[in-house]
C-alpha cells in the first residue's frame, strides 16, 4: 500500500458515499450491523467507520444503554460519517488510528470494522490494538473484499484505465481495496495477534447501478483511484471516467447494470 491510498479527502467523501455506499458497501454494512447486532454488545467500538454506513446500519438496532464509539483516521470521513447519523447519545466520534488506539484496555465487548483492515499498514498491530481494547471473550468483526477478478466492476474499471494509461496503469484497486484476500494470511496474522479463534466466510452479493456510469463514477471519482489519474494526467479525471463507462456498457450494457462483488466476512474471539 502506497502512502497516498490513505488520504481520503476533498470531494472524495462526499462521492463515496453517494456512489460507493449503495453500489458495493450498504449489502455487506446491513449483513455486518445483524451480526454485531446478535452479540449483543454493551460497549461497541467501529475502527475505520468511513463515511458510516455500518453506523448508519448498527445504531438502530443496539440497546438504548448500550455505548458506540465511532472512529476513523480520516477526519473528513468521520466528519462527513458524524453529519449523517441523527442524533444519538450513545454515540461518541473519535478520530483514531487503529494502530494505537487511544481506549482503555478490555473498554469494549465488541469491535468492528468493515472493509478498513486492507488499509492497516500493519495488520498484525492492528488486530493486537482491537484484543488490547477488547475484554475476554470479546469480539472482532471485521470483512475485507475478495480478488479483484470476484468483484466485476472495480476489475472492469482497472482493466479500463490499464488500457488508456498503459505506461502506468493505475493499480489502486487491485493492490489496495483488494489486496487483502488470502484467507490463510487473515487467519495467520490474527493467530499472530493473539486471536484464540478465527472463522472466516466468503460472501457474494449483486452490485447494482441504474446505467454504467454510475460504478465508473463511483471508482473512478469517489476512491482514491481519482488521486491515481489525477497525478497521472490532472486534466483527465472525466475523460478517464467516461472510458471506463464505455468499458462497463460494453460487457454489461447501455441500461441498468448488475455484477458479481464477493468479500470475507471475519469473526476472531479474544
């Protein structure tokens, strides 16, 4: 992971969630907020909430005494996250990174994360934090995409800017968001931090768009794929985004469009 493939800022935010949320995220945040949900948890802690999507999702079905503290690296994102949710006051917004949380030991029974760990440039720390954090027999709730070649539309648009840009193909996709997929190095470093029991579970979803401009728009404008193609050449940002639809209308068609995503959905108990 490059230093760059951390800095969510500017319109990146605001994009994310209007296009990323519901084409690849709100599925797997309703599936993450009903497991968390069947703990039953007192004291929840969300690392690398983004723009709160499983926040959105979770909140509503916690006890009224029970305590959230929502957290993110990226102050815009927590910000943008905080501005969504109605009022709460179960919830606390903390920016935190999750390689030195800024919590007690054992202040949470549960920790949850969707789609962040792939950003953790140390996993094995990382997931040390959360069972520093976590008390006995707590948990940690997290997914992580799969290949990229199992989540359709972020492969057709990386294989779209290979072709415009074949001297420096953009890769944050691929070597990012879906760079974090063996399953037998998940469990290896887990077991590595201390994690006593791991169980791992591959889930497919539809991601679905009105017209294939709307996933090319949302990788290639409401990601940090926008940083890529815009350091590559600052003035084709649209035109990047418009090849990419007409790759997607190629393999899917003019109209609305579905695609296969796939991620792993992971539960390790302290």
């Amino acid at each position: 992971m490059l230093e760059t493939d951390k800095v969510f800022a500017g319109s990146i935010p605001e994009n994310y969630d209007r296009h990323m949320v519901p084409l690849i995220f709100e599925p797997y945040a309703a599936d993450l907020a009903r497991r968390a949900a069947a703990f039953a948890p007192s004291a929840v802690l969300e690392i690398a909430a983004g723009t709160g999507v499983v926040t959105r999702a979770l909140a509503p079905q916690l006890s009224p005494d029970a305590r959230y503290t929502v957290s993110d690296l990226n102050r815009p994102m927590l910000d943008y996250a905080a501005s969504r949710q109605p009022p709460d006051s179960r919830i606390t917004w903390r920016q935190a990174d999750a390689l030195a949380l800024p919590f007690d030991d054992a202040a949470f029974d549960l920790v949850c994360c969707q789609f962040g760990a792939m950003f953790f440039p140390d996993r094995v720390k990382a997931y040390r934090e959360a069972k520093r954090v976590l008390q006995p027999g707590g948990h940690l709730l997290f997914s992580v995409w799969d290949r990229i070649e199992d989540n359709i539309f972020a492969d057709d648009v990386t294989n779209a800017l290979a072709r415009m840009f074949p001297s420096d193909p953009p890769r944050f996709l691929a070597r990012t968001p879906h760079g974090y997929h063996d399953t037998a190095l998940i469990r290896r470093e887990l077991m590595d931090a201390g994690f006593s029991d791991v169980a791992i579970e591959t889930r497919a979803e539809q991601s679905r768009a009105a017209s294939p401009s709307i996933p090319a728009m949302a990788y290639c404008q409401g990601t940090l794929l926008r940083n890529e193609i815009e350091s590559r050449d600052a003035d084709k940002l649209q035109a990047a985004t418009d090849y990419a639809t007409a790759a997607i209308a190629d393999r899917h068609g003019h109209g609305a469009v579905a695609a296969k995503i796939q991620a792993h959905v992971i539960v390790a108990v302290v």
